[in-house]
C-alpha cells in the first residue's frame, strides 16, 4: 500500500485506466469529471432515466468498460467526482516544495462548491475536442461538430435532423454516420475530404504494422456494414465549402477537391439537408497541462489527428516535464482509446508509486507504442490539405464568439503594427470570447502562417482554465468532503 494521493482529470479511457491502475498500487485516488457518468466520448452512456436495455449493442468493448468502471467506482479508497470542473491549477512554491504536484482547484456539486485538494500526484487526461475548418454559413444552426453530433445520438438518443450529411476528413466519420443513423437520422451522405491514393498510402504502407491494430480494423468494418445497410454512399475527394439557410441550414454545397484542398471549379453540387456534421481531426485540450507548466512538443504539421500546435511531452513512464504530473490520451496524441488506456494504466500505476519494473508494464507499454505508431499512419493517411482557406470569403466569420471575419484575420498578419500574435489578437478580439480560442485557435494561428508576416501563437497559460462565477471566486473554499455532494456544514467558511 503506498497511501499517495493521486487526482486523477478526466473519466474518459485514460483517466478510468489511470484510476483503476492507481487503486491496484495501493493509492487514495481522487477521479473528477465534468460529465455525469464515466467514460468520455468514446463510452458516452444514455442518463439513467433512459438507459439502453442491451448497452452492448451501442457501444464497442462496452463489456471491460462496464467491469472496469465498477471496480474503480465502487472501490473503497475512490472518491468519484462526477459533475466536477477543475477551473484552475496552483504550482507548489519550488523553494518550499520543489517536488510537490499543484494545487488543484475544483467547482464541484449544484450549487457549485470551491474545493482545493492538494495531491501527491496529478493524472490528466481531460482528452481533446473536436477541430472544425470553417467555411461561408458554418455558423448557422444546424451545422454541428461531427463530435456533438454523436454526443447527441449516443448521451441523450437526440438526433440533429432528419436530412443530414457528415462531412470532412478521418475515420472518425464513419462510427458518426452510424451513431445518426442508429438513432433515426437519415445520413444522405459521408464526404470524406482526402483521396483514396493518399489514404491508401497512409494505411497500406508497412502493411505488417496492422496486425497490431485488428480491433480497430474490426470496428470500422462494423461501421462500414452499417452505412452499405442503409445505402449510404461515401464519396472520395469531396468537402463541405459552403452552408446556406435563412436563420438556419437549409442546404450544402459540397465540390470535389484536389489533393491540397483547393476546390475543382465546376464540380459544385446542392443537397438539401436539415443538419451537417463537420469534423476535420481533433485539438487536445491543452488548458490545464499548459497551466500546470508541463512542456509542450511540436504537432504532426497538418495532420488530421493532430491539427493542434502542440502536445503534451511524456517521458516513458507517462511523466511531464512537471513534478509529480503525468498525462495520458489525446492530449499527448490522437491515437485512439486503446493507446489513451495504455497511457493510463501506466500514469496511474507510476503516479501511485507502482513498481516501475512490473511485468504488467511489458504489455502496456507495447500496446502504448503500436497506439503511437498508429496516430503516425492516421496523420500521414488524412493531412489536411494546405489551400482549404479557398473556400472562404472576406466575410466568412472565423471566431465565432467574437464574430472576427477572414478579412480581419488577414489584415491583421499583413500590418506591421500588428504582427506580434498578441497584438492582433487584441486587434481582430479572435479568441477573446468564451471560449479562449479552444475552437477558432489553431485556426487562425493556421491563416496567420500563410502570410508573410503571420506567425501563430501556441497554447498560453491561463490562471482560470474554464468559466467561474465572480461569486463563486469570491466565496473561500470548502474542505474536501468525501465526495462532492456531502453536506455543506463541512465548509470552513
């Protein structure tokens, strides 16, 4: 029994591995998620109120989740905090405390609660989030993330229209499409971006490196039989460059599109649709890993799994450049859930005090390494091609919440007086709204490198990672109770 506290970030397949490695270690783990139940996107469960009678049938290795999320959840030495938001990270004094893993700051229960823990090690693995390319009428309701999209289907059995077309580049696609079409969409088309020599290229090279991978084979062979079921064509070479409606869309513009993206004029086509699904890859979600000061490596230049600037840099053993935190899944690299628990297990063990020589560890690390191997061959198979910002025109919104413009964006990187990227950040106000440039980021710091003087700003540290009420800052934080909903005389207020 080692008696560490670890706190673990995220219930997804990373952090549920990391948890249930740390509890195997002998620690005192602390597991915190904003969702209500765990599993992340890649286990999204219905609510409780509507749960699936055969789970199994949604959800691929439902079976060891389901066996795993038990064990960990009902483990006497784990506090499952669900409905919970880190909102800030506070690193140790170095002099007092050099080694110490910060501290970690969480809003938990309704009404929202200020708690402070202080851990002898942090696990994070909040994952990533969906990176949409935009394009003139992507800001109309009805077009979604491929992501929500399926969060929809799958968490709450909404579908997003009747008349839908998913769209952009990755075999994320497909278990989309299948999730819309399960829950009673009708999907008119899937259009995948890149070119079947490109792709073919990325999968078939070093064929004998797939044998690693038969589970992830298997899996979009079940998504495949589901869209040839339903008739659902899957069309090569083929984007999404423009939504049209009148307050909403109401019809797409799709176009054959070259290698690198640029459109082949007269190939345009309009599909009436109620709803579109865009998805080009996946930004990991760097807010807290940047907060706690861990360092940062350098994404796959264009690739579709890593279309971020940067990822979280982990030795061997899952360890940051932080003491006493680690990370593990999607914000290290996109490569899949198998990889993200590998990466788990083995933070959870090592940040417990796990003997770092167990033989369990063989297995972990080679399934890491082939989940590794796999995020090259998926960035090298879907690239986004470099002349997508042709789709836009000058009054193609780029951030959303700011309602920043293409033409904005550009002024900005072609005006010496504005070419420090934090200077045409407060010039244009491009990721100054609520949402911190998680969405329109990594694309503007993209457009600002296609001009002479534009260089993008990577991820930069923010003292509040997510949204807090002032009031809830003004209020002194409660002790830490054993779970998020005790009562609330525990407070030392």
């Amino acid at each position: 029994m080692t008696g560490r506290q670890v706190v673990v970030v995220g219930a997804g397949p990373a952090g549920l591995a990391a948890a249930d490695a740390a509890l195997a270690a002998g620690a005192e783990v602390t597991l915190i998620d904003s969702a209500e139940r765990p599993g992340g996107q890649y286990h999204r469960m219905l609510p409780d109120a509507y749960e699936a009678a055969d789970p199994g049938a949604l959800q691929h290795g439902y079976a060891a989740f389901d066996r795993r999320s038990r064990r960990v959840l009902g483990h006497p030495r784990c506090s499952w905090w669900a409905e919970s938001s880190v909102w800030a990270l506070e690193r140790r004094d170095p002099d007092s405390d050099p080694d110490g893993a910060p501290l970690v700051h969480v809003l938990s229960g309704t009404p929202r609660r200020r708690h402070v823990l202080t851990p002898d090690a942090l696990v994070l693995a909040p994952g990533a989030h969906d990176r949409v390319l935009p394009f003139p009428g992507w800001d109309l309701p009805g077009v979604y993330t491929a992501g929500a999209a399926q969060a929809l289907a799958k968490g709450e059995r909404l579908v997003v229209g009747d008349r839908v077309v998913v769209a952009g580049t990755g075999p994320f696609l497909l278990p989309v499409a299948a999730s819309l079409l399960e829950a009673g969409s009708r999907v008119l088309a899937v259009l995948e971006a890149g070119r079947p020599g490109a792709v073919a290229r990325g999968w078939l090279s070093r064929p004998w490196e797939l044998a690693a991978q038969l589970g992830k084979s298997g899996e979009l062979a079940s998504y495949s039989t589901a869209l040839g079921r339903h008739r659902v064509p899957y069309r090569w070479g083929t984007a999404v460059v423009e939504a049209r409606g009148d307050g909403r869309v109401e019809e797409i513009v799709s176009a054959r599109v070259r290698a690198d993206w640029s459109v082949v004029p007269g190939t345009e086509r309009v599909t009436a649709v109620d709803a579109v699904c865009v998805g080009h890859g996946f930004s990991p979600r760097l807010e807290l890993p940047v907060a706690a000061g861990c360092a940062l490596r350098p994404a796959a230049d264009g690739a579709a799994g890593s279309p971020a600037e940067a990822f979280v840099d982990v030795d061997d053993k899952q360890r940051t450049s932080r003491p006493g935190v680690y990370a593990a899944g999607e914000i290290t690299g996109i490569a899949g859930a198998p990889a993200a628990r590998a990466e788990g297990a083995l933070a959870g063990w090592i940040a417990a005090g796990g003997d770092p020589a167990a033989r369990t560890l063989v297995a972990l690390r080679r399934s890491r390494d082939q989940g590794r191997a796999f995020a090259a061959r998926l960035a090298l198979a879907h690239p986004i091609g470099r002349a997508w910002p042709g789709w836009l025109r000058p009054d193609t919104v780029i951030c959303r919440c700011e309602e920043t413009t293409y033409a904005q964006v550009c002024r900005s990187a072609t005006d010496p007086t504005r070419s420090e990227p934090q200077v045409a950040k407060l010039a244009t106000r491009a990721g100054l709204g609520p949402c911190q440039a998680r969405i329109c980021g990594p694309t503007v710091a993209e457009l600002r490198r296609g001009t002479d003087n534009g260089s993008g700003p990577g991820p930069h540290h923010r003292p509040v990672a997510e949204p807090i009420r002032l009031g809830e800052l003004a209020r002194p934080p409660e002790a830490r109770p054993a779970s998020p909903n005790s009562p609330a005389e525990e407070s030392t207020s």
